[in-house]
C-alpha cells in the first residue's frame, strides 16, 4: 500500500516531469484532478518558473482562489507578487471575503492598497 507521504513524493515528481517536458496538455489533466489543498501542498517543492507555470494554469482553469485559500504564506506572497493587479482582482473576487482579508491584512501597505483600490 502507498503512503501519503509516497503518493505526494510521486505527484511531485509528476508534475515535475511534465513540466520540464513541456507536457502542459498532460499538466492540465493531472492539475484538474487535484484537490485544492494538494495543488497548495505542491508549491514549496517548485521552483519559482514552475510555480509561476502553475498558477498560471490555475489562474485560467478558475481553480487559483481555492488553491490560493490553501497555501502558505510564503507562495501566496510569491503569486502576489508575481501577478499582475488585474489577475490578483478576479482571484480574489472569486474567493470568500474572510480569506481575502485574511491574505490582505498580512501585506504590507504599500502592497495592500493597490490592490483594496482594484477590488472594491
């Protein structure tokens, strides 16, 4: 029988593979069946161009606000960061408003009010 430890090792490796591959077609495949709290639990083992690959898939498969309620702080920032302002506003409009005033109080100001200013 496979551990949940084994099981996230291979997923990992999976998504890994295809990346490097360039299989995005496939990606997308093992992406949609994902649970939220799995695609979160994924990110701190990319690299910062996989990660970015990733959310990009999620941003356009209208998965990004269920996975982004998930993950850590860390790679939530990373994808704050590495997102435009328009795309952060359809996220967090399709996200429950305790999260995002969750994500947006841990935010620096000068972070914090560009983004209230497009969301509201």
């Amino acid at each position: 029988m496979v551990t949940t430890r084994e099981r996230d090792e291979i997923l990992i490796s999976t998504i890994i593979k295809l990346i490097k591959r360039g299989a995005i077609p496939n990606l997308k495949k093992v992406i949609a069946k994902m649970h939220a709290a799995d695609l979160a639990h994924l990110f701190p083992h990319l690299r910062p161009e996989e990660k970015s690959l990733v959310f990009d898939l999620l941003v356009k498969a209208k998965r990004m606000s269920e996975t982004m309620s998930e993950m850590n702080s860390e790679d939530r920032n990373f994808f704050i960061q590495t997102t435009d302002p328009v795309t952060l506003a359809e996220v967090f409009h399709s996200m429950p408003a305790d999260d995002v005033s969750d994500i947006l109080a841990n935010l620096p100001e000068d972070e914090r009010e560009p983004l209230l200013k497009l969301i509201k």
